[in-house]
C-alpha cells in the first residue's frame, strides 16, 4: 500500500500494476510507446496460458473482494445459486472490445473498468477515506471518556499509514464500488463472470491452457452441485459443457461433489473447446461503437482551450498523451503528503475524468517533494527526481486584489509570501496605497507575483486566510509540459524592451 | 523591625556595598544570559547551559518536559529554516541527565509534519538522543483562555500545557512581517486553528502567545541563521555561519540579543517594545548581565 513515510523516495509500491496485461496492452496500443515497467505482465500471460485463469482465482484482489462477499450473502441466504441459471457472459468480452477499440483510436477508457485500477481508486478515494473518518469520530469519542492513551496509540497507527481523507469524488466512486459488491446477491461473483475486461482477456488467453477439468462417469450421480455453485458460471458439468475460458480454478466444484468425482489433470487442447457465446455481429458493432465512442469523448471544448482548473502533478506529460497512459489508478493521489490530488470531474472533458489535478484549496504540491511522479504506474506522471521536480511549473498564481487583505482593508498580511517556497520568493511585497471607508490612506505591503519563479505549486491558495475564496489562486496557464498553454512568448525575457 | 535589626542590617549592608559590586554580583548568581560560540552546536549547546547554572536549575526529577523547536518547515539544516537538530538533541540529552522522566519534543508545523520532522533531521536526532517525538495530533487541540490583550482564547495543543517544564528553542531567522522571527514567534507553533489571521496583528499575537507559555528556559539556536528570503530561505546564500547558541529565562531578553544577530534592536522591532510595555521582559541589553564566551 502506497504510504508516505516522510522520506524523497517511496520505493516501487505501484508494482502490481505492471503485473496486469490488460493495463500493459492497452496503454500500449493507446499511446503506442513501450513502457518497459510493463514486461512483468508477461509472468501473468504465462502463468494463464499455462493453468488458466487462476490469477483471477487466487490473485486477484478485486476478485477475492468479490469472492469474499459473495461468501458472506451465501451464507446469510442474500444469495441463493440455481440449477439453470445462464447470465450474460459475453459481456466482459464486448466490454474488452470496446476498450481495445477505443485505444486504437488513443482514447484509453481502461483504467476505468479493469480491476486493479479501479480497486486501488476506490480504495485510495473512498474506502480508506471512510475508514480514516470512523477511526477519527472513535478517537474523539475515547478523549471525550478520558481514554486519551489508547486513543494516542490509534492516531500514531492511523498516524503511520497517512491516509489522506478528503476526496471530492469519494462518495461517488465509493457508491460504485459498493454497487459492484452488492452485485454479488444477484450472482456469486458477478463483477468476475460478467463485466471485468481483464478476466475475458485472461479468458481468451487461457483457451488452451494445459490444465482442464476432468469428470469421473463412474463415481457422478449427476447432482449438478458442482455447476450450481460454480463461482464463475463455468458449468463443470457435463464435462463437455465446461468452459476454460471461464473457468477461475477455485476447485469449489472438486470440493463440494459428494463423491469425488472432480479433478483437474493437465490434458492437451482438445479441438472444439466450449466457448461462450459471442455473437459475431455483436462482436463487430461494440468494436465499431468503441470508435464510434472516441469522437463522443472528444468534442468537449477541453481540447480546444485548456481549462484554467487543469492543473495537472508535476512531470505530467503533455495533456494528450497523458490521457492516453493514465489508468486513473489514484496511486498519486494517495501519495501526495498534502491531499491535494484530487479525482477530475470535467476539467479534462469526459475523457479525462478521475484523473488526477491538483486542487490548491485542499492542498498545494510540497516544494520538496516528487512522489506522485515515483508512484505513476504507467509514467503518464514523467518519474522525477526531487532536483529535477524543482525546475516544473504547474501553474502561475494570480492575486485577487479584489479580495486580499492589505489591498482592501490595509491591513497587514504576508501569508501568501511567508508560505511561498521558491527561493527568492515569486511572491514580492510592495507598498500599495489603499483607501479607507472613511477616504484616508494607508499604504500597507502587498503581494505582488513575479511570474518569472511562480512555480505555480499553489501553497498561497491554500494559507490564505481569505478562507472562502481565495485571494490569491493558480490557474494552469504557464505549466511546462505544454506549448500552447503559456502567457507570454519566450521571445522576451519579461522586462526586457523591444 | 526593631530598631536594633534595622541598624545592624544597614551596618552589614554598608560594609557589603564599600567593596567592589561585582563580588555582590557573583554572589547573585548566574548571569541574565549566556552566549556561547563554537564549532559544535551541541558543545555550544551544553556550554551556555551550564554557564546559566546547568539544567539541574530548570528540569527537576521525575519532570515531563516538552522541547519546543522550530520545525516549519520541508528544510534541511543547512537551509537553517528550523532549528539545528544537534542543539534539539542536546538538550534533550541535558534534561534527560537532569533527571527528566519523559521529554517530548514536538512542533505544529506549516509543510505537513511528517516531511518537515523527517528532513529538518530533528526527528532522528532527537529520538537518538531518547525523545519522545510527537507528531502533532488534532485530537490532543483544546481552545483554551490565554487571557492576552488581543487573544482572549485559542486552539492549544494540549501537550504544551500539561508539560511540567516547557523549554523554547527557536531559530533565528528573518521574517518579512514581524521582521525577526526568535523566541517569541516560534509559539505560533504550538497552536492550531486558523494561525493564518494572526499575522493581522503578529506582535501582538506573539506577545500573547509568549506570555501564556511561560518556557522555563529558551535557547536561541544561531548556529545557522538565515538573513534573507525568511522565514524558509531556501538556498545556501540565504544562510550566514554564525555558530552562537544564546540562553535565558527571560524570553524577551534572549530575542534582543538575538536580534543583534542580524544587526537589530529593540528600536526596530515592535514586538520587543510590546512585549517590554507590558513587564514581560528586559530588552535593554545595557540592563543584562551576559556572560558571553568562545569554545
């Protein structure tokens, strides 16, 4: 679990998505550049092609959250399995399709659906959130009894994990993620049979896998347990019927026939392997629709003109590309010390949404500071050393002289100058003459922004004491990583005259 | 007083006062403050402290004592935007010595407090030396009366207010509102709540912080000081090598001569004019007995 230990470097937590093809293939093809990180992928494509689907099985975490409660609705009978009950298999692969397609096209919808991304968001924007609140409102209510040394202990564990609690998207992905749990009533696994995109590249994968199921007609008295409680809808029985593809290997078929007559025996691809039922025009008109889809994602005016609120972490790649490698995984957003890394709604038009920018209102980029780049599982966040982190500009602040302090009331106030970390400082105080309500003037200091070293990083937005609105904001003109995306052509050095 | 009492003390009194005052003076004690420079921060350290009269003065048996430093900031010391972790350590390691039954050290720092007590070198430090080293925690903030002219109350972290002992040790810096920030401005470290309206009227708010903390003692780590760009600094040529350490009980004091440091004085700064209207110290350096000396 990405945490944050205080220290410049993390090490390589978000290693576990390199692990997943369905990541590697589609940034691949979305933003057709390698990104070496992702060959361990292949130690899954193997470990499937060899015995089949078991790392949805036995691997994968979004799958044993699944499991775990399909568990749990079995037991309390939310969930009762029937004899003949066909769902819609088909649909992880037309789901897979239409992401494939759009990647054709650069538009890279994966993070979204597969399911280490989507488990790590919702954990790192929702669920760890939640459970840093609850752990809060206890610790309060032990100071409130006077129970202050165990609730000491609780703070310096909840401490140590940093859990960073305030996400302004957390209840909307967090509804998700529990609607995809709840699925489990409705079929064991739901989420796994039917919807996940990896599991049906992992399927198509495992078609000839090695190890297959393997009845014993002697000792079968025709039951039907085994497909009855098949997790995946796999139908073991009759063994002609079963499907391989679908199949997680989680042997609860072997386990629960009552005489035994289940095995798994690596046995050579027969010809003709029950398949699930795709149509083929279906096939063809959800690849059609996925690029169909591309321009639909597309026509928001955010490609045109780069919304002012697009300020994206430091060592971002040029917004196109970006979007074409981030998997909206939220590894950075968990990282940043500050919590400023928020989910996008429609900064980045429909595309772009939960991608991460940083919101200077709930935190600022720390000076010092590149996790988010060493975290970034796909480099849509360029990795950056600390030094090299220091020469990016994210953004450009701007004074709000209709708001700040010393410009309206003459009242003296440097926290936005005090805070700002660039050395010298891109915040100047300059004597301003200001008008009293009763017509005098006072000629208190105020912020004046050197454009030149605004970096950008929005630490002044997020100290000033104009609480509501602050007086002083960053918007993303002047970032580095874009061309187009700047206030003043480097022709001239600012001051210089023609 | 009987008649025969009043004589005989005026008597002795007299025949004190005939000999040099400077006997008289030693007989008082240890001096107002000590300034000691040197190569290590820490010998330094321990050096003004027992020309002051040792720790044993002002950390008793079995005390909880609470450090005080100034971790602002995401620095190293070499920026010299926090204290300088080997004079944290040392005192730390003099109060233990004195016979201190936990010393905690802890600040509430502007960058979050996780990275601040990692790079300012303060936290591993301090632990190595045996602290206790507290994050600050939200939960431990209680809105407590200060009974200052301006703030009448406050969020307090609570740790500072159930220390038995509460020693200040700040770094000096420059600051671009209340021009220095010393002794007296690193209590706005100790509070939560929306310390970023206080700067509408710092000095006040620094001599009503002060006043209410009441440290029993107050280290001024001048061994890097930093003389521009404060109060983060951020490159090495906003730093000057001073290597002095100054210590005192009274706060307001030991910030005069700190302000020295920088070529400053009472004159310049508004809240050392305050802080003295109000007979919360003596920033006249004529007025003190300094003892001041080279390691």
């Amino acid at each position: 679990m990405t945490r944050f230990p205080g220290e410049d470097y993390i090490g390589r937590v978000e290693i576990f998505f390199h692990f997943d093809p369905l990541l590697a293939l589609a940034t691949l093809i979305a933003s057709r550049e390698v990104f070496f990180s992702f060959i361990l992928a292949v130690v899954t494509i193997g470990l499937t092609f060899v015995l089949g689907r078991v790392v949805c099985g036995w691997i994968c975490p979004l799958g044993a959250v699944h499991q775990f409660f399909s568990f749990i609705f079995k037991k309390s009978k939310l969930l009762l399995p029937k004899k003949r009950d066909p769902g819609p298999l088909a649909w992880k692969y037309y789901l897979l399709i239409f992401i494939l397609a759009g990647s054709l096209f650069t538009l890279d919808l994966v993070g979204i659906l597969d399911p280490l991304s989507l488990l790590y968001r919702s954990f790192a924007v929702s669920l760890l959130p939640v459970l840093s609140h609850v752990s809060t409102a206890f610790v309060s209510l032990l100071y409130q009894v006077n129970l202050s040394s165990l609730g000491d202990i609780i703070v310096q564990f909840f401490g140590k994990l940093a859990i960073n609690a305030t996400f302004r998207q957390g209840f909307f992905i967090g509804i998700l993620f529990v609607g995809l749990v709840l699925l489990n009533i409705k079929r064991e696994r739901y989420w796994c049979r039917y919807l996940c995109p990896l599991g049906a590249l992992l399927g198509f994968i495992s078609r000839w896998n090695v190890l297959k199921l393997k009845i014993d007609p002697k000792k079968c008295i025709e039951c039907h347990l085994c497909s009855i409680h098949c997790q995946t809808e796999a139908s073991p029985f009759p063994e002609e019927e079963w499907k391989s593809s679908e199949c997680d290997y989680c042997f609860t078929c072997s386990a629960i026939c009552p005489t035994s007559a289940i095995g798994f025996l690596p046995k050579a691809s027969p010809e003709g392997v029950p398949q699930v039922n795709f149509s083929r025009r279906r096939l063809i008109s959800t690849a059609l629709f996925g690029v169909i889809a591309v321009p639909f994602f597309r026509f928001s005016p955010s490609s045109k003109r780069t919304s002012p609120k697009l300020i994206r972490p430091p060592g971002s790649l040029p917004e196109e590309t970006f979007l074409q490698k981030c998997i909206r995984c939220g590894e950075c957003m968990k990282a940043c010390p500050t919590n400023g890394l928020q989910p996008a709604l429609s900064e980045a038009g429909p595309e772009g949404i939960w991608t991460p920018i940083l919101i200077p209102t709930i935190g600022y980029c720390e000076y010092y500071c590149s996790l988010c780049s060493q975290v970034c599982p796909t480099g849509a966040i360029k990795e950056l050393t600390v030094a090299e982190k220091l020469q990016v500009t994210i953004g450009t602040a701007w004074v709000d002289k209709n708001r700040c302090i010393p410009y309206n009331l003459g009242t003296p106030c440097i926290v936005c100058e005090e805070h700002c970390p660039t050395s010298p400082k891109a915040i100047k105080l300059v004597k301003t003459e200001v008008k009293q309500p009763d017509g005098t003037i006072k000629t208190p200091a105020g912020p004046v922004i050197d454009l030149d070293l605004c970096i950008g990083c929005g630490i002044c937005e997020n100290k000033c004491p104009v609480v509501d609105a602050p007086a002083i904001y960053v918007t993303s003109v002047g970032e580095s990583r874009s061309e187009k995306n700047q206030l003043l052509l480097d022709l001239l050095k600012p001051g210089e005259d023609f | 007083m009987k008649r025969r009492d009043f004589i005989k003390d005026v008597t002795i009194g007299g025949f004190l006062f005939s000999f040099n005052p400077s006997l008289l003076a030693e007989a008082n004690g240890p001096p107002d403050l000590t300034l000691v420079q040197g190569e290590s921060p820490a010998q330094i350290t321990k050096e003004a402290i027992s020309l002051l009269g040792g720790m044993q003065r002002f950390v008793s048996k079995g005390d909880v004592v609470l450090v005080k430093p100034n971790i602002g900031w995401d620095r190293t010391p070499e920026q010299a935007a926090c204290t300088n972790p080997e004079v944290v350590a040392a005192l730390v390691t003099l109060c233990l010595e004195s016979g201190a039954k936990e010393v905690k050290v802890m600040d509430n720092p502007c960058n979050p407090a996780r990275r601040t007590y990692a790079r300012s070198g303060i936290s591993a430090a301090a632990k190595k030396a045996g602290a206790n080293v507290l994050l600050p925690n939200n939960h431990r903030l209680k809105k407590i009366s200060l009974k200052g002219e301006w703030l009448k109350e406050w969020e307090v972290y609570t740790d500072f207010v159930e220390a038995d002992k509460v020693i200040n040790a700040p770094i000096a810096k420059t600051h671009s509102l209340s021009r220095l920030t010393l002794g007296m401005k690193n209590w706005l470290g100790a509070i939560g709540g929306n310390r970023n309206q206080l700067h509408q009227k710092i000095d006040q708010a620094m001599i009503d912080l002060s006043a209410f903390f009441k440290p029993c003692l107050t280290v001024l780590d001048g061994y890097r000081i930093l003389i521009r760009n404060g109060p983060q600094g951020g490159r090495l040529s906003d730093t000057e090598l001073h290597q002095t350490v100054v210590a005192g009980i009274d706060y307001v004091a030991v910030d005069s001569l700190g302000a020295t440091f920088f070529g400053l004085g009472p004159q310049d700064l508004r809240f050392l004019q305050l802080a003295k209207q109000k007979g919360y110290g003596e920033s006249d350096l004529e007025q003190l007995k300094i003892e001041k000396r080279k390691i």
